[in-house]
C-alpha cells in the first residue's frame, strides 16, 4: 500500500498522498490541503516546498549529487560538448551525432542578431550593466518575432525561438560588453563553434587578430556545461512561474536573467572577485574579513560560499576547482588577487564556524577565478552564468508547458492591520 501521510487540524485527522520520485526523494502531496481543510502551508524560500515534478535534473545536496537527465555531472562535464548537454536537458536524450550537427548548424546560422538591434544597444549608457542590457535585449527579441509570443503555437515555431536563443544570447552578451566600452561590436563568424565563437567576439580587436587559446576554450565549455541546469532555483523557479502565465519564452527567459543577477544567486560570481579585491586594498589581511562574516552584527558574507541545498560539498566545485588549478598553471597566471582566494579557501575549509554550517566554496567561487584568469571582464562573469544556465531555462519551461502546469500563485499569512475605516486627511 502507497503510503500516506496524515495531519490532525481541529480535532480532525486528514490523509494526504506520499508522492516518490525515482531517486526515492518523498513528498506529501498537499495541493489538496486547502480545500479540504483551509489550511494552507507557510514555507519561507520555500525550503521545504516542491514546486513541480520534473524528469530533467536530479540534486541531492546531502551527498553531493548532480545529474542531466541521469547522466552524473562529472562525465558530462569531462567529456561532452555544452551543446550536446544544451540538447541532451532540452529534448531528454543525447543526441546522435547526426541529430547534434543538425542542431549544431541550427544555432550557427542563427547567430546573427538583427542590426536595429544595435539602436537599442546605442541607448544604453556608456558602462551599462551588460546584466540589464542582456535581460532588455533578450525581451526585446519578441518583438522582432512576434510570431513567438505565443507559446502554444506550434512546436515547429518553439523549436525556432529555442535555437534563436541559443544561438543569439552569446551574441548580445558580447554586444552588450563591446558597446558598454564604446568599442565595435564583432560579428559572429561560422568557422567557430559555440564557445570559440562567443570569445572571439568579446575578444577581437580590430588593431589585430584574436587566436582562441585551446585552453581558455576548454574551461570555458566546462564552465558552461556546470551551470547548465540546477533543478528549481530562483532564477529557474522564476522562468517557470514567469512561462506559468504562458508569457513567451523570451519574456520568461528575460525574467530568469533578471533573477539571476542578485549577488546571493548568480551574481555571487561577481562578487566574490569584487569581495577580493576590497580585502585586497583593504591591505590583504585575510582574518579580519573572515571575522567579519563570522560576525552575526555584521551584513558581510563570504562571497562563494554556501549554498542553499549543498551543505556538504557542491560537485559542481570539485570539477571547477580543478579546472582552475589547470587553467591557472596552464597560463602561468600570477594574481595578487587570486592568492588571496586560496589563502581564504584554506582558512575557511578548516574554520569551525563555516565547518559547522556546512559552508563549502560553491561553483561561483571558482567560476569567478577562472573567468578573471581567461580574461572576462569582472560585471561579465553573471552573463556568462546566463549564458551557461540557458538551456535549463528553456528544459524547465518547455517541460512546465508540456505538463499543461498551473499559473504560479502562492498563498500567504496576511500579517497586516485588521479592518479599519479611512479617515480623511485634514482629520489624520
Ligand atoms: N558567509 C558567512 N556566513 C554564512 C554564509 C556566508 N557566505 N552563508 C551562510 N552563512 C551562515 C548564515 O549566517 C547562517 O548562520 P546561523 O545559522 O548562525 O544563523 C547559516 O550560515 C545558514 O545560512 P542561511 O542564510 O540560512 O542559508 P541559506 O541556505 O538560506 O543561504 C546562500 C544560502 C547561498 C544564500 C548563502 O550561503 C549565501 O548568502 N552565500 C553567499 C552568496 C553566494 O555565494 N551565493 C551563491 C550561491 S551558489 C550559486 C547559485 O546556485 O546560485
């Protein structure tokens, strides 16, 4: 017999559904509990809270877990392409080889953004956050295909705007860096593949060539590959309860690039190094700031570490710290500033305090060393979260349509005045 679990309210015992997932993870299914009770459950963050079924992506924080579609996030990141993973959580299946040009050449040929595109990047600011330049650009596209607005058309039109994302976010993210400096922009050229394509138009110059260093390159399609997906995170949660509206995907992609940039998400990339750099000027003393994010009276955090469901280790950092370690010695990179990240990684992992809590160095500690490393200007380095966390946005939305979801719309516990009557304002 399924297992059942039961809640007694005023007296009354009420039974509701186990559900289990195939990794045996447990919920009590409780959309029920208001009907039938008029209760309904207060979940701050939603910590405890399933938002939705989902086949895409299995996490389990406990024992540092991370699967796409089952395939474990180590042999992925070691072996695959970015878009052999983009297709393998987009579709549910790695492709075959044949399947994956098609796919491959889709995106090639879709690399090129409409050149009205550039008046809206001329309207920015000189040193325009490429984030919100990203987030416009991206809502932005709908309107130069409006066709796309709606999300129920047909697959043939999804699957179009699903390839026209991919192949033109990388493009507006280099755009958007090249005009906030006031420099050319760079076309995007076929010869390359996805990631060689993305850095020479953020690196060339047109005073000499730029020759894509196999390395950078590399490290680049693993850092791609780490952010891909992560299951029902914020930025995700909102690309879900955005699409739940069944606003168009740009819209809702928009929206995810929106939450991602908060520094306590995938901003935090920026501000580990931002974070490095203050203790830097600040004379490099290294205890002082680790007292300070010990200090419950001080808001200062430690930047890169924590995370909200890896409270043992972050797969995810095992596989990039060693990427760093490469890239880092492969390039002979001597940086003040990186030292002082290793020197605070070897203090923390030893301190009782963030031991106690289960505070690790997460993904973006490490993707913020490697991007400043292969040269990524420092506000570009949650662009390129962006960039890597896109094909899970779309998996989770394209998912969230095809299982018909409801609109999002949480309850809450209203905390505010009773009922009191308006008094006019030459009486207050
Ligand atoms: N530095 C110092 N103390 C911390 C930190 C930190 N980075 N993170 C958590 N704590 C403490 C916190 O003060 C609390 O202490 P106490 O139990 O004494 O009150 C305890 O650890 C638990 O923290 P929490 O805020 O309840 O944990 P959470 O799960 O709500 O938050 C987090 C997770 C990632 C927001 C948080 O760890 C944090 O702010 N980290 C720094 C920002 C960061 O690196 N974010 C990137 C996350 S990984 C990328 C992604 O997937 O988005």
């Amino acid at each position: 017999m399924s297992e059942v679990a039961k809640i007694t309210l005023d007296g009354e015992t009420h039974e509701f559904p186990v559900v289990v997932g195939t990794e045996n993870e447990k919920a009590i299914d409780i959309s029920k509990l208001r009907g039938t009770t008029g209760y309904v459950t207060l979940d701050p963050g939603f910590k405890n809270t399933g938002s939705t079924k989902s086949a895409i992506t299995f996490l389990n924080g406990e024992d540092g877990i991370l699967r796409y579609r089952g395939y474990p996030i180590e042999q992925l990141a070691e072996k695959a392409s970015f878009l052999e993973v983009a297709y393998l959580l987009i579709y549910g299946e790695l492709p075959t080889k044949i399947q994956l040009e098609t796919f491959e050449n889709e995106i090639t040929r879709h690399t090129l953004v409409h050149e009205d595109m550039k008046t809206l990047l001329r309207a920015f600011p000189a040193g325009a956050h490429p984030m919100g330049v990203a987030a416009s650009l991206i809502v932005s596209l709908s309107t130069f295909y409006p066709e796309s607005q709606d999300p129920n058309r047909n697959k043939e039109a999804l699957n179009l705007t699903i390839i026209r994302l991919l192949a033109k976010l990388p493009t507006i993210a280099a755009w958007a860096y090249k005009f906030s400096k006031r420099h050319p922009v760079v076309y995007p050229k076929n010869k390359y593949n996805y990631v060689e394509n993305f850095l020479n138009m953020m690196f060339q110059l047109p005073t000499e060539d730029y020759e894509v260093n196999p390395i950078v390159s590399k490290a680049l399609n693993t850092l791609l590959i780490l952010h891909a997906d992560h299951e029902q995170n914020c930025s995700t949660s909102t690309v879900r309860i955005v699409g739940s509206s069944h606003a168009n995907l740009y819209a809702s992609i928009s929206a995810g690039i929106s939450a991602l940039w908060g520094p306590l998400h995938g901003g935090a990339n920026q501000a580990v190094i931002e974070m490095l750099e203050a203790i830097k000027a600040d004379g490099g003393n290294i205890d002082k700031w680790i007292a300070k994010a010990k200090d419950k009276n001080d808001p200062f955090r430690l930047m890169g570490f924590g995370h909200r469901v890896y409270k043992n280790f972050d797969p995810r950092a095992t596989i990039i710290k060693k990427a760093a370690d490469d890239v880092l010695s492969s390039l002979g990179i001597d940086d003040p500033v990186l030292d002082i990240a290793k020197q605070i990684e070897e203090i923390a992992l030893k301190d009782e305090y963030f031991v106690k809590r289960g505070l690790y160095p997460n993904v973006d500690f490490y993707s913020g060393i490697i991007y400043r490393a292969i040269g990524i200007p420092t506000e570009m380095f949650t662009v390129m979260f962006a960039i890597g966390r896109l094909p899970g946005w779309i998996a989770q939305w394209k998912e969230m349509l095809e299982d018909k979801a409801p609109i999002g719309r949480p309850r809450q516990i209203y905390t505010g005045p009773n009922k009191r009557d308006y008094v006019e304002i030459e009486k207050r």
